[in-house]
C-alpha cells in the first residue's frame, strides 16, 4: 500500500516540508512592525484616555496607571526597534525618545505642582491645561512618527 513512494523521495519530502512551512512565517521585519504598532496603539489608547481625563482627586493615579502601560508598551516597542525595516527605524526611535522625555516632564511638573501645595485637587485643576496640551502634542506627535510602518 504505501511502497509507492521510493525511499529517497519519501526523504525528500521529509526534508522539504519543514522548509515549505518555515516560508509561510513571518519575517523578523513583519514580526517586529506587528509588535511595535501593536505598541503603538495601546499607547494612543493611553493618551486617548489622558486625553478626556478630568482631573479630580482620583487622576493621578489613573495618570500613573495610564504611564505604567505606556512604558511597558514602550519597552516591547524598543526591543523591536532593531528588526524594523531601515525607513522606519528614526521615527520610531525619535517617538519613543520623545514618549520619554515627555512623560518625564509631565510627571515632574504634576509632582512639583503638588509639593508646592498642600490642596491636590487645587494643583490638578490649575494644571489641567497644562497637561492636556502636553498630551495631545504628545498623541500627534507620536501618531506621525508611526504613519511610516503603515499600522492599520
């Protein structure tokens, strides 16, 4: 019943199929712009959130919520940076640096705000502007710095 198939074709055919499925995989490239876009929109849902925040007593730890996720997200982001295709490895890196030092600022400025007060909700209040335009410069800047990976 199976003396159909000669040894060394039975062979061949062992051989070939593992490198027939290894080319329906995905590259390193496709691999890591999947995991950076995936990344890239949980941040933008981060700062979508931040975004229509209201600042009352309970923001800052929705604000350290949202920056916990968004390092996090972050950090994968970066560790797929090296397998990107070469075009879009600047503004990928320029996003990230920029989420950074943006965070950073925002977190510096709410913690001295508050030291400087001995009323929280009166520091968040008076920087609520404040805030809310770092954030939305921060959400346009890093949507434009991953229109080059084509995330749909």
């Amino acid at each position: 019943m199976f003396k159909s198939f000669s040894r060394p074709a039975a062979v061949a055919a062992v051989l070939l199929i593992p490198i027939g499925l290894a080319g329906c995989g995905e590259s390193s490239e496709e691999k890591a712009t999947a995991q950076v876009c995936s990344s890239t929109k949980a941040i933008q849902a981060q700062l979508a959130k931040l975004s229509s925040l209201s600042l009352s007593s309970k923001a800052p730890e929705e604000i350290q919520n949202a920056a916990s996720v968004m390092q996090k997200e972050a950090a994968k982001a970066k560790e797929s940076t090296q397998n990107l295709p070469a075009s879009a490895k600047a503004p990928v890196e320029a996003a990230q640096s920029a989420l950074q030092v943006e965070l950073a600022a925002l977190a510096k400025g709410l913690v001295s705000a508050a030291k400087s007060s001995s009323s929280l909700e009166a520091v968040l209040k008076e920087s609520e502007p404040a805030v809310k335009t770092a954030v939305a410069g921060l959400a346009t800047s890093y949507k434009q710095a991953y229109e080059s990976l084509k995330c749909s």
